[in-house]
C-alpha cells in the first residue's frame, strides 16, 4: 500500500510538472526584457508573457479548476504585472515578483468563488482540470491515470495555506527551492519542512481516498 501510494504520488508530480529552462539563462532575458519594458518597448513586455504564460495559467487552474476562469485570472494577473513593473526592484527578481502578484490573485479569487458556490458542482472528472493526461496512451491506460490523476487532484484541492502553495510551486510548477523562499518571503529551512509535511500529508490524503475505493 504504502509503495503504490508513493509512486502514485510522485508519478503525477513528475507528469504534470510545467518544464522550465536554465535558471540562469531564463532570469538573464526576463533581466533584460524587464529593462527594455521600462524603456518604453511594450513588445518587451509581451516576450515576457509568452516565457511564463504557461506557468502562470498552470498556477491560476490548479486554484480555479476551469480552463475560461484560469485564462481570465492568467490575463489580470500579467495586467497587474504589466502595470505595476516600476515598482520592482531588483530586475532580476522578475519571476519570482510575477509569482507573487500570482498567489496573491489567485488567492482572492479563490475565495471570491468559494463563496459563490463556484467549487460545489465541480466534477472529479470534469475535462476541463488543472492535470491532463498525455496522449498516446491505450484507454485502459487512460482509465487507470484519470483514476489516479483525480485522487491527486482531490488530495491536493484540501490542502490549504503554505503547505499547497509550496506542494504546487515545487512539485507541480517545478521552482527551485530558493526562489520559492522568495515568493512566500520565508526562509528555506521552512519551506522544505513545509514541503515534506505537504508531501506527507498528501500521502496520507491519498491513502484515505484509495481506502474509499477499494
């Protein structure tokens, strides 16, 4: 149980994690393309939207759950971002400032919705969700991954606070663990213990779930 439990886990972190380029090389663009946006070139500032619009819209639907909402939540978080540039400080912080303005968003309208009953109706099997399945795969093949994709996705949906934020920006979004310390403004001990209680204690959710079932 337990070892079909951490495959399970790290199976669907390591299938629906957004890919990302080197560090160094993504941070020296964002870097310049951020100077040049302040310079007065609009195009800049729409190179910037096509480096991280993925992740960004990746983060927005694993709160929302619909693609429509995510893209509409994607579109006001880059409008903040676009808006509110001059106000950065260290240029080569780009991303990480973007990621805050994100959570800060997504947050609110997380709870926005929540209040609306958005979340009541939505379906474990609903199409439109922030894990997709690869193609290429047999139906049976299928079958079995959305089967395991929705109890992740269940697990991680009760999760709150920092620990999902961290299980999302790390295992789902990929981000080192520095520049997670960044975005949450805590320090890096904490959120690799976070990261380890989340991990735990998604563990413990999908064995919960994977009980239900069988």
């Amino acid at each position: 149980m337990e070892l079909f439990l951490l495959i399970t886990c790290l199976a669907a972190m390591t299938l629906f994690s957004v890919p990302r380029r080197t560090p160094s090389a993504e941070t020296d663009e964002s870097t310049e393309l951020v100077r040049a946006v302040r310079g007065g070139d609009k195009q800049a500032f729409n190179r910037l939207v096509l480096i991280y619009q993925n992740r960004i819209f990746s983060l927005a639907l694993n709160y929302v759950k619909e693609e429509e909402e995510a893209r509409d939540l994607a579109q006001d978080i880059f409008v903040t971002a676009y808006r509110a540039i001059e106000k950065l400080r260290d240029e080569t912080k780009f991303g990480a400032w973007l990621y805050q303005i994100g959570l800060n968003h997504c947050r609110n309208r997380y709870k926005k919705l929540s209040r609306r009953g958005f979340f009541t109706n939505k379906s474990l099997d609903d199409p439109n969700s922030p894990l997709q399945l690869s193609g290429g795969t047999l139906p049976e093949e299928d079958l079995e991954k959305k089967r395991i994709i929705n109890q992740v996705r269940r697990a991680i949906g009760t999760m709150k606070g920092a620990e999902k934020e961290i299980l999302i920006l790390r295992d789902l979004q990929g981000l080192p663990y520095e520049e997670i310390s960044e975005i949450l403004d805590i320090p890096l001990g904490t959120v690799k213990s976070k990261l380890n209680r989340a991990r735990h204690g998604l563990k413990n959710k999908l064995k919960k779930f994977h009980s239900e079932l069988y």
